[in-house]
C-alpha cells in the first residue's frame, strides 16, 4: 500500500514530539527522502545507530534524513527517559539526526505515524505490525512510502543504499 492508497496521508502529515520536547515538525521534510527507524538503546541491534549515523551524513546534503522513533514495546529495551536517549544516543554512537519522543508502534496505543507506515510491505511481502526494533521505512521526496526493511537488515546494505539513491534521484 502507498500513502496515496491511504487517503493521500503522507506519513509527514501527523503530529508527534520531538525527543527534547516540542513538536517534531515533521513537515519540515516534505521533499527530502526520510528514513524512518523505530529505535531502541537496549537491543542487538542497537549497533545499527552507527551505520544510521554514516547513512545520514552521507545523503544529508543531498535531501535525505534519517528520524530514530525511540520504542519501548520490545521486551522493554527502551527504558530510558527522553534525556538519558538522548545522552546514550549521542555519546554512544554519536547521532545527529532527529530523534522523536518515545511512542508504541504497536498495539491500541499505536502512534498516527505507524498507522500511516505499517500498512506498507517489504520486499517479502510482510506489511502490518512491527516485528522488532529497527524496522525501516524509507518516505520519498513526495511523501510516500516507497520501501520498508526488516529490522536485520543493516542500513548501509546495498538494499538500502539503493532504495535512498533510488528516492533522491
């Protein structure tokens, strides 16, 4: 499903807080490329914050953003409050890109961003809830989903560099 199926929302068109407070304004990206990542500082994927961090910087300039979505419904490995995600996330691994406030991707408190992106398949066709920290979608310059990656693949993967090249061209 595209954004267009879905009423012609883009996911940039809701509303959420930023990690630091205030709104997160996601409409300041309406025609650059965005990845969105719902993130964890507790996981074994944590380490993919580095290869965030190396992807943002490198298409930064170029019109592409990436937005970690802090998440605590995985076996509870975002416990932290906005400030100690913040502390972690940038004396850890150095991350610049925008951070939102911590939501729930799944569920009954599912936040208007995931209603907007989960209804989006990846490549093998799973579309729906969020199986892990880490979980992908790439909006394009139109605001439209326009790829979506399961939480094991890496960001710097070929997939992924070809999918964010593909959006910025």
């Amino acid at each position: 499903m595209t954004t267009a199926e879905n009423n012609g929302a883009s996911p940039l068109d809701v509303e959420i807080g930023a990690l630091t407070g205030g709104p997160a304004g996601l409409d300041q990206y309406a025609g650059r490329a965005v990845l969105v990542v719902n993130v964890a500082s507790k996981c074994g994927l944590t380490p993919q914050y580095t290869g965030l961090e190396r992807l943002h910087e490198r298409y930064a300039e170029r019109g592409f953003t990436v937005l970690g979505v802090p998440c605590n419904q995985f076996l509870g490995q975002e416990p932290g409050d906005a400030a100690e995600i913040a502390e972690f996330c940038s004396a850890t691994y150095g991350v610049t890109f925008p951070m939102t406030e911590k939501v729930e991707v799944n569920g009954d408190g599912r936040h208007a961003l995931y209603e907007r992106l989960t209804g989006f398949a990846d490549a093998e066709g799973h579309s729906g809830d969020i199986r892990w920290n880490f979980e992908k979608f790439l909006i394009g310059r139109d605001g439209a989903v326009v790829a979506r990656f399961s939480p094991q693949t890496e960001p710097e993967s070929a997939e992924v560099v070809a999918a964010v090249e593909r959006a910025l061209a």
